[in-house]
C-alpha cells in the first residue's frame, strides 16, 4: 500500500531493518504493559499501551499534527485520537469495523474483553461521532453508548470489469478467500457440500496457508470424494489485483462459522467483493449474512449446514441460467449501490454535520 500511495504517510513505531530501535522499544512497551496488565488485572495508563505495538509512539507522533478532524481506524488508534484532538480542541471520530470486545471470542472474563472493554468505555464516550462496520455492529455499540451510531459498509469502489460471461459447460468455479487459510473458517464444511453435490466443481482458495493445513483440507477432500486436483490454492495478492482474479469464478462463498458474536454480526470484505466482481453469492447463515441476502436476494442464496451449501451447488450446476442472471445481478448491484461512491456518501455526510457543528460552536 504504501509504495502506490496517493497520500502521506508517517509510519510510528519503527521497523525491523530501517528502525531497529524503535521497533524493539515499541514491542518491549507492548509486551511489559500486557504483562502488567495481566498481573495486576487492573486496568489503567498501561492499557493505552497494551493495545497494539505502536500504540506509544503513535500518541507521540499524533501530538505534532493539528488537523479540522482525527479518526481512528483501530483501537490501537483509539487513545492517539481522542487525546490528539482533545489537544486542539478539534472533534474526533471512530470507526469500528468489528463488536471488538468479542471478536476473539465470547469469554467475558478474558484479557482481550477485558482490555478492550476498558478501552472503549474509557474512549468512545468522548468522540464526536461513531460508525459500526455493519447493520448489527452499529445497533450493538448504539446500545452500549446510548448515541446514534449509523453504519457505514466495507465495501469498495467500482470495479469497472467486463460483462458477466455465461458458460454452461466448464465445471462450476467456487472461491473463497482472506488472509489467511485455516480453522473456524468453514472451509471444511465447503469440502464436505462439494462431496455431497456431486457437481463438477473446482475449489480455489487464496490466503496464506500452512503446509499441514494445506495437507488437511486435501485429505478433507479425498475422504468426501473430491478429487485433489480440483483444489487451487492461491498465495496473498495485492489488494487492488483481487478484483480481477475474482471476476473470473463463479460463486463466491462467504463461510462465516459464527463462532464469536462479531463473527456473527459482521459482514467482512469478501462478501462484498464477490457481489462487485459479479459472483453468485453462497453465505453462511450468521445473522448480519442472512440480512443482507434477505436486502438484495437476487445475489445469491443462504445456507445453514453442508447439505445446503451442496444443494446451492447443484442447483446452480444444473441451471447455468439461473447462476448467469444471479452474477449479473451481483455485478449490477455492485456497482449501483454496494460500493464506495455510494456509501461514502454517507461517510462525508457525518464528516460535513460534524465540522459545521464544530464551527457554530
């Protein structure tokens, strides 16, 4: 990202060759106030600290910049922000693309609930507006904090690809992607629907993997039946070049396992970028999944267990006209409306009411 950037960046906390210094004192800061934290289980300066790598040197570097607004992105940004913009008297925004407290897991008595918590309750009182990265996040952080808290999708801008292409011989083309390959991920229950449809499909996965779990998912596949051959695994691309790597599948499947309460109630990038490319969409059923296909069904289907997924599979296998209308639903969508010329919109909205406040005050 940074080597094609189109704005200015200043990296805070050092690195491993250019800022070997700083990058060990950042981790050592890091390290010693989660330490802290997880002695004395009280939770104080040192949490600002133990939230992310950079999160010192950050609130550093962020004091000798005045500007009309200060965002955070992430928690790790959270406490820079706040006290930043409180500095200069200038509003400040979050936005939350996660319920982060429970995007780990559900235990509220856990390290990570418990620093995160503190933190937001300490930080998002205080901001002068606050966006949930879906539908259901904003309701939640809209209950804790009593505030209106509109939502504002992951999606991105217009992809400008060519026409959705019909083919009604070659073998059905599923993908999934992310950052990474591996458990709690619903890739398992995928293998398993493709061996039950008994459709020719081809499974392409992108993200990094692990040889042993690469290993898995074959041995997976031969058990439920799926020729190993029919398998493609992809390393990581560059986030712009996904687009057209996507465009030339099928059905993008979005295997959310609700495994955490965020996991359930966020709707991540990739489903979003299958709609974009013009893919039919196969979504787990997760509540924020379900909601959204209920919004705009004519993308796709919803499934709960292995044997719907194969049921989705084989219906679209069989009628490839179905399956052409669906991805050039998708596509049309995308670029209509689930985009970010649409839903920045929005974004500059907040911005714009916030400022004008701002300056009548």
């Amino acid at each position: 990202m940074l080597s094609e950037k189109k704005w200015t960046a200043i990296q805070a906390g050092g690195d491993p060759q250019k800022k070997s210094l700083v990058y060990f004192l950042s981790r050592l800061i890091h390290k010693t106030s989660r330490a802290i934290l997880q002695k004395t289980g009280r939770y104080n300066y040192f949490a600002e600290l133990a939230v992310g790598r950079s999160s010192h040197f950050l609130m550093k570097e962020a004091k000798k910049h005045q500007a009309d607004l200060y965002i955070a992105h992430n928690l790790g940004a959270l406490p820079a922000t706040v006290k930043t913009a409180k500095i200069y008297n200038k509003p400040c925004g979050f936005d939350a693309e996660d319920f982060h407290r429970q995007e780990v897991d559900d235990d509220t008595n856990s390290f990570h609930y418990n620093l995160v918590t503190y933190l937001e309750d300490k930080y998002l009182p205080t901001v002068n507006y606050l966006t949930g990265g879906s539908p259901l996040i904003a309701e939640r952080y809209a209950q804790l904090y009593k505030r209106a808290v509109p939502h504002l999708l992951n999606v991105f801008p217009k992809t400008n690809l060519p026409d959705v292409q019909r083919d009604n011989d070659s073998p059905l083309k599923l993908f999934w992607f992310s950052q990474n390959l591996g458990p709690k991920r619903g890739l398992e229950m995928i293998i398993e629907a493709i061996g039950l449809s008994k459709a020719p499909a081809e499974l392409h996965l992108l993200g990094n993997h692990t040889a042993d779990y690469k290993q898995h998912l074959l041995q997976l596949a031969e058990g439920a039946g799926v020729a190993i051959d029919k398998l493609f695994f992809y390393p990581p691309v560059k986030a712009d070049d996904i687009f057209g790597l996507a465009s030339g599948f099928d059905i993008g499947l979005a295997s959310e396992t609700g495994f955490c309460l965020n996991n359930n109630i966020a709707l991540s990038n990739k489903i979003f970028t299958y709609i974009q490319c013009g893919l039919a969409v196969a979504a787990s059923n997760t509540p924020a999944q379900s909601g959204l296909i209920r919004q705009y069904p004519a993308v796709g289907k919803v499934y709960s267990n292995a044997k719907d997924l194969a049921q989705i599979i084989t219906d679209y296998n069989a009628d490839r006209d179905l399956l052409h209308r669906t991805k050039k639903e998708a596509y049309k969508i995308g670029q209509t409306e689930l985009n970010w010329e649409h839903e920045s919109q929005k974004f500059l909205n907040i911005i714009k009411n916030i400022l004008a406040a701002k300056a009548i005050k």
